[in-house]
C-alpha cells in the first residue's frame, strides 16, 4: 500500500489489501471472491469484516477525526499504533484474551485482526439479558495480569520506563479521557447532552464542592500515576462473548496509568447495565434474576482479580518494587504490602466507577444502556439513580473497602425515585 | 569537536573548546592565556574551571562511569543530556536559580555554564558553620515554582507529557536512586558500608517490616507518580551560596517524580547537618546557636515553600487539573484541594527526608557531613540519632503534619545516646 493515508471504502478493501501477505493467505488470494462489510459501531473507527475462499478477519482502520462527531473534531491516526502495541503487550501478559493481530500498518491508521465469530459485544446481551458463563474469571484476571505484569512489581525498571515514555504520547486520546470523562460532566461543557429531567440532579452534582475535589484528586492519578498500563476503555462495549467465551477489544486509549482504573471502569458499566434494566424488561422475576446476575458478576469479577494478583504477587514479583531481598529473604512478610497497594486501588477504582457513572449520562459519549430506552421518564429515572450513586462512590470511595457495600448500595438505589 | 567522545584533560581541554564560539567569546580567543583547572568534587563527573583574558566559565563533562567508583561502574553519557534539560526548564521555571547556559555538546557529555564565582558548596559552609542569609527563601520558592510550573497545575498536557516521556529516558540515574536510595540500605547489598559499632540499628532498621513497606511504597512513588519534574538530587551538596545568594546546581538526576521529593530530599540533608554539629564544633553557644539556626532554615524554607506553592496555586492554575471551570467559575472556593494536595505531599517529603537520611550513612554515597569526623565513636552516636529518626519519620509520615513537629524531635534525638 501506498504510504500516503486514504480511508478504506467497501470497494477500494480487496484491491488495496490483497497485496499483503499476511492478510491474503488467511482470506484468499483472489480480491473478487472477497465480500467485504463495515460493521464500525464504536465512536472513532472504521471496522471491516472482510471474508473470502480461505478465511474471515477483521481490519480495523482509524480516521483522521471522531466517528461520532465528524470532522470538525480532528484525531490523530497514531492511535492504531498505540493500540496495536496495547494489542502485542496484552497479549503477551494474558495470553488469548485479546484478538490476533495479522498485520500492522501505521501510516494507514490499519490493523488486521482475528475476526472473533459468533461472538457479540458485551452490551448489547446486557441489554437483551444474556447471561455469560466465564465472565468474571476471564475479566478478573485479565484486568489482574495486565495490571501485575505492565507494572513495576513484575516488568525491568528499563522496559517499564521506557513503555511509559512511549504511551505518554498517545496524547490526544488520553486528552479526550482528561476532557470528557473528569471535567466536562462538572461544568456546562459544550458537548455535553443529557435526558431532560435530570437537571436537579445534575446541580447537586455540581454543587458538591467535595465530590468534584474527589473528581479532580483521581484526575490528577489519571495524569500522574502511570503504574501500569490500563486498557483504558475497559467498558462493555471493549468486550465480545460468546455464551461461554470472553474476549477484549479496542484499547486505542491505552496508557500507562492507576492499577485501579480498569477495573473500576468495568465495574461502572456493570452497574449502569443493573440500573438500566428495569428499561428493558418488566417481567419482575426476569428483571430480579438479570439484575442478580450483574451484581454476580462484579462481585466474582473482584474476588477473581484479588485471587489473581494476590497470586502474581507471591509468585511472580520480579521487579524492582518491594524486593525479596527485603522482605522474604530476611524471613519477613510482605502481604500487609500487597494489602495496601490492593486497599489503595481498590479505593481508586470505586472513585473511577463513580466518576464513569457520571459522564455516560452527561458528557459526550452515552451509553446504550440507557440511550435505548424510549420513554424519557423511565430513562431520566433510571439515570438519576445511577447518577446519585456515582457521587455517593466518589465521596466515599475511602471507606467503602468491600465490593459488598457497593452492592448493597446498587440495590438501594435501584428502588429510589429521585426526581 | 568530533562526535567521538573523550574526556577532556587540563592539557587539551583549551584547544579542543577554543573552537566553540560561544565558549570562545566568554573566555578569550587565545588558548595558550588559557588557565584550566579541576574542581569536580561529587561523585560522577569531570568540572572544570577556565579562565582566561575575558573571563571564566565552568565545563561540566560527564564520565563514561561512575567517579566515585570507577570504570568497573559504567555509566551512560546521556545524564548530561538531562542535566542540560533540566537546567533550561528550570531556568524557565524559577529564572537565575540555575547557572547561565552557554553550550551543550550531547556526544561528549559536556556542558559549559555560567561560574559561580565566590560561591562555596553548602554542604562545606554547613560544615564550617557558616550561615547564608536568604537560603530558606530563594530554596522554598524554587522548590515550589518548578514544582507547580513542571506540573499539570500549570503545564499544557501535551507538553507536560512530551516531558515525561522524555525524562522516562533518565533510565540510569533514576536506577542509581532506586537502588542507592530506596533499597540498599535495607539489605545485605554489596555496595553498602557504615561506620562501626552502627550494626545494632542497621539490625533495629532492617527488621522493621512496617518501616521497609513504607519505604517501598515510597519507592512505588517515586518510579509511578510523575506528578512535575523534580531536581533529583537536592542535597547540600547541589547548593551554592555566597553569604548572602543561593544557586542550585547539578539537577543531573532530574526526573518526573512526586511533587514532595525535593523538598524532602533538601530537609533530609538540613537534617544530617544538624545532628553532625557536635562533630565539629565543641564550643556549647556556638554549637547550640549553629543547630538552632539550620532548624530555622528548615521551618522557613517549609513556610516559603507552602506560601509560594499556594501564590502559584491562585495565579497560574492554568493547567487541566482542578480547572477554574469546575470551581471558581462555580463560585467554589478550591483550596480544600489545595489543602489536600499539600498534606499528600508533605507526608511524602516527610518519608523521603527519613529515606535519605538512611542511605547517607549506609548505601554507597555517604554525606562529609558525618565522614569528615574523624572521631569514629562520635561520628557513630550522632549517625544512630540520625538513623532513629530517620526511622521515626518513615513510620509516623502521615501524622507528622507540622514542620514543628519535626524540628521538635529533632531536639529530642539530639540528646540521645542510642548505642
């Protein structure tokens, strides 16, 4: 391919791509017997299912502005790159959970990855109420592996430093987790939107002097704290199951970052999928087992990460941080450590949840969840109590130490009427 | 010059430098007037001084190996390359604290800069007891100025990240820190030694696994939190005065770190001066008058420091964190964040200050402060009371929110006999 960009069109794919080994000897070498569709539901990018004689893959390209908003929001296509090497080390640190990468090209903005068949992304069976067997497990330990071993307790200070140096360009797409994620729900951000309705609830969020002090505290991890790298969008719709099977998509916004942001962001769409359900469904006993189901999950999804890096800590702490010269090798014991580092994150990710609950009902990019739902008065509702919620999380994120209260919580305000 | 790298000697540094204009021009076109002496007295580099029919200048070079060490000590080239980087934002950051630049040469290592004429290191004149007036003022406002001006308080993100991703690349001197520092004292390590008869509180030290974590979670700090870019160094030692101005030097160890490392880092080394005093002066008046006085160094700087902090706070927040958007633009007041943001910081000045007050009398590095006694038993009593603070700050960091406090117990400790 020429080097000069020029977005991919269901037409120009075959011709263009044909010549690339890598992707000819897993779809076909003859560009005509290849039928090409464009299934790109994100915000940001053009995704192509490209299928011929051999094989079925899928070819992801950037464009050189957001999707959701058109060209006068111009984006860099540099994000590929970082997610293709967000693709290489997830990979690398759990193994299988990610698609395969076929091919990389980085002036195109383009990669070629495995086409996950039969599998659909997270929030559309969250909203149709399908269960998944293996979730948990596979989200809990994903989100424990990359977060252990991107980090210092695991990576040479070297590769870790120089990781960090290179994520900390991705600069614009961590601009736009700076921008509409932290700040924009807190003020009257022109790209804001929300369901009519809200408007009380948005002024005691923004009256809340403490609350946004919070806000800004995480902010400034989000800026500083570059532990480890997070997938950095690790929300439902970064998610593709099968009924049994569980794989993760799309880290464009990967960066180097709090070792509790992911999952504490996956553990808001959980819950913003919990308060939209009584929008998708009204039989009483369906919507009780589905909403039990959620909670479930998150509550698993914890256990398993706690599990999975208390066993990374013990036996793969290789890094420079908190050393066995220190602590093992003079017979001492460093588990208060772990539960520290474990404590402070945790405090973390309930502050992110609470603060993601927040911008996906009032800043730019919503969520389906609840977007679906066409009876204004039912969503405004159902939003109101997500959105009380989420403040409640950032302002007491240091004391809520067990995923229980949090649950209980849901469950109190899943029965509140706030407006 | 070649790009090839040598060091340069007494002999030929005058007709290797004559060529460079900016050198030329502020020395005197003639080499053979010439006069070159050398004054490196730290532990890392060629310095030397070059006068000649205009005027004089100092030429920093960097070894390819540690000095202090030796050969068996590789060490990159590159830390001049830092160096002169953090020199240019610090002189942006806080104007005519630095010395003047007048060349770089990235392949030799080599930097030529403004001579400090009449000033003396700070750690000799601390020795000698000799007192600067001005010191806590010029220390705490640059302290505090590349602090918030090197930070996402004040920074565009963009740029701020282009920093860090830079600095990332200060792989080797940040090694030395995170070795030297945080870990060695704590253990066995090869490059470590102590005054004798100290093995008891090296023992009290090192089986105090609580002190170790916090140590360690220090450590994570330092590698993970690059909030603004701190000097690296700021021991006595990187200070120059004359009796009445300060300039700060040798910032070869800069790195995007805590925003609390360097103000830590400078009390540590107040400190060390402090509890070496009775080593070098018997008279009890002068002896008590001299203490006294590096105690109200170390108050005032910590006062100057907050003031000039909070003054910045209020009038260049033009960065993305804690934007005026979400609180004054509301009519909220935001310097319970300002509060918050302090508090964090000073617990963390407080551990680093007891850290290095623990490495400088058992790691490699050791400060002339307590070397220069001769007398070993006194030199080891007033180490103990050193090291047992030290102690005492790393395990009550968080509760330590006066500078009294610590000033208090330095009093205290001064008396002790721990041996």
């Amino acid at each position: 391919m020429s080097s000069e960009y020029k977005a991919l069109t269901l037409e120009t794919l075959p011709e263009r791509l044909v010549t690339v080994e890598s992707i000819s000897k897993r779809v076909g070498s003859n560009p005509s017997n290849w039928s090409v569709s464009e299934i790109g539901d994100g915000n940001l990018n053009l995704v192509f299912i490209v299928k011929g004689d051999i094989g079925k893959l899928i070819i992801k390209q950037a464009l050189p502005y957001v999707r959701l908003v058109g060209d006068s929001w111009p984006l860099t296509l540099e994000r590929a790159f970082f997610e293709y090497n967000a693709l290489v080390r997830q990979e690398e640190r759990d193994p299988k959970r990610v698609p395969a990468i076929h091919y990389f090209d980085r002036s195109q903005g383009l990669i070629a990855m495995e086409y996950l068949e039969n599998y659909k992304i997270l929030r559309g069976k969250l909203i149709l109420g399908e269960k998944v067997s293996g979730l948990a497990e596979a989200l809990g330990k994903f989100c424990a592996r990359t977060a252990f071993r991107g980090s210092d307790f695991f990576m040479k200070a070297e590769e870790k430093k120089a990781d960090v140096s290179l994520f900390q360009n991705n600069v614009e797409l961590m601009g736009i987790t700076e921008s509409l994620v932290f700040t924009d729900p807190y003020f009257e951000a022109d790209r804001n939107h929300h369901t009519s309705g809200l408007d009380t609830i948005i002024k005691i969020l923004r009256d809340d002097v403490t609350m946004k002090e919070n806000v800004q505290h995480m902010l400034r991890k989000f800026t500083s704290n570059c532990e480890t790298m997070c997938h950095g969008d690790l929300h439902s719709g970064s998610i593709m199951c099968t009924d049994t099977e569980t794989r993760v998509i799309d880290p464009e916004f990967a960066f180097y970052g709090p070792l509790g942001f992911d999952i504490g962001m996956l553990m808001s769409n959980y819950l913003m999928a919990f308060f939209s359900q009584p929008g998708h469904r009204t039989n009483e006993i369906e919507l009780k087992d589905y909403q039990d189901w959620i909670l479930e999950i998150i509550d698993k999804t914890i256990q398993v990460f706690y599990q999975e890096f208390s066993y990374l800590w013990k036996n793969e702490r290789t890094g420079i941080l908190y050393p066995r010269a220190l602590f093992e090798n003079q017979g001492h014991d460093s588990s208060e450590a772990l539960n520290h580092i474990l404590k402070e994150s945790w405090k973390d990710a309930i502050a992110i949840c609470g603060i993601e609950m927040h911008r996906r009902c009032l800043s730019l990019a919503h969520n389906a969840d609840f977007e679906e739902i066409t009876d204004l008065k039912v969503r405004a509702k159902l939003e109101a109590r997500n959105l009380l919620m989420g403040r409640e999380l950032i302002l007491n994120a240091g004391s809520m130490t067990e995923i229980q209260t949090v649950l209980k919580m849901a469950k109190v305000f899943n029965e509140k009427d706030p407006l």
